[in-house]
C-alpha cells in the first residue's frame, strides 16, 4: 500500500491510452482488480 496507481502511467508503450496488454498494464489491473476498484485510466479497445 501507499501507492495511488491513479497517479501513475506506467505502461511500456507510452500511448495516450494504456494498451492494457504488457506486462505493467496486466499488474496495473490486477492490482486495481484486488483492490475492488476500477482503473479510470483509458485503454485501447481490443
Ligand atoms: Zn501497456
């Protein structure tokens, strides 16, 4: 805890969207799929 993942941008690409398919962007929404929340950050639609 004591990171907000709502104020990071981590994914490998460095789109103006996440692509939601590395591997920071799978441990992006695992985490924010355990904590019971939902990323705000928008994704590419597959
Ligand atoms: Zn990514």
């Amino acid at each position: 805890m004591g990171l907000d993942y709502r104020q990071t941008w981590t994914c490998y690409l460095g789109q103006e969207k996440a692509c939601g398919q590395c591997g920071s962007c799978v441990e992006r929404l695992d985490a924010f799929a355990k904590m019971g929340l939902t990323d705000p950050v928008p994704y590419v639609q597959i």
